[in-house]
C-alpha cells in the first residue's frame, strides 16, 4: 500500500507486468547496479531508489531518491520516473524532479529494465559540467500538471515537450 495519490487511481498491474518486475527485483538484489539501493517494500508497483552520485563527478557522494511507477502494461510501456524533493540541480532535471531523459518517452523500449534506467540517469549525472536548472524550468514547472513527467500528463497525451532530451 502507498500513500501516493495517484496510486489510488492506478489500475493493477497485468499479469506479465508483475511477472517481469518481479523477475528485475530478483535480478537487482542479486547484482544491484553500482551507486544504487531499493529497499523492497510488498509494492510492487511503485519503487524508491536511492542513487549516490558517481566519485569524481560533480554529484560524487551526494545522494537523492527516485520515485519509479510502473504502468499497467509495463514493459510494453515506460514507467515514470521522477527525482523525489530534493532534486538533484541539473541542466535536464527540473525543479519537481521531472526528468528529460529520452529512453524514459520515445526511445523506450520493453528490453529495458529499471537497471538499465538507473544506469542512464547515474551516466546523465556524472556527464553534467555544470549543477544548473533546465533553462525553461520556471515555466515548465508551472504549466505542469497532474504530477506527471515531461512528455505525458494524464490519459498519456503529449504535455509540454522537453527542450533538451538528454
């Protein structure tokens, strides 16, 4: 159960959906991906992920907690995945966590597993030169609406587009 209230909307996971995450869960706590820990909790269908910035880089040892929800008939669709307050600063990660990073909306694909997204948000962080908002941040935050990332709001219409995709 969560207290997050657009889980309550949610419909259940279908049944290769759940078989998949459950397949990743195992996978993930045999070989976690490097800089990241999930603490399981009986919610399948929303995960916290702890991520540690890479040493070295301009996030090194510093740590923030993304919120991945998974869609009815994930794979086949991508889960939202924001930044939990605080976000991150950075050139492709808004204010409200909403993340601009095009594996998460058009170069989606079901072979993709939250591993891999992880791995693509920690390469994002550690390639960054500078710790800066998106420049449109101010506006796209608050045009934003129902909670949803960059490129979907409710129902899955386009919103917003990102600037800068990473």
């Amino acid at each position: 159960m969560t207290s997050s209230s657009s889980s309550s909307s949610r419909k259940n996971l279908s049944k290769i959906a759940c078989n998949r995450l459950q397949k990743e869960l195992v996978e993930w706590q045999r070989n976690p991906p490097s800089g990241f820990n999930h603490k399981v909790t009986d919610n399948l269908q929303s995960w916290v992920i702890e991520v540690t910035g890479a040493p070295g880089t301009l996030y090194a040892n510093e740590t923030y907690k993304l919120q991945v929800d998974f869609p009815v008939h994930y794979p086949m669709e991508a889960p939202q995945v924001i930044f939990k307050h605080p976000a991150p600063l950075h050139p492709h990660i808004y204010s409200n966590g909403h993340i601009c990073l095009d594996i998460l909306y058009d170069s989606w694909s079901p072979a993709m597993t939250v591993s891999s997204i992880c791995i693509s948000i920690l390469s994002m962080l550690s390639s960054s030169p500078a710790k800066k908002c998106p420049e449109d941040n101010d506006r796209y935050v608050k045009n934003c609406r129902n909670g949803r990332s960059p490129r979907r709001q409710s129902g899955g219409s386009m919103m917003i587009k990102c600037n800068n995709l990473y």
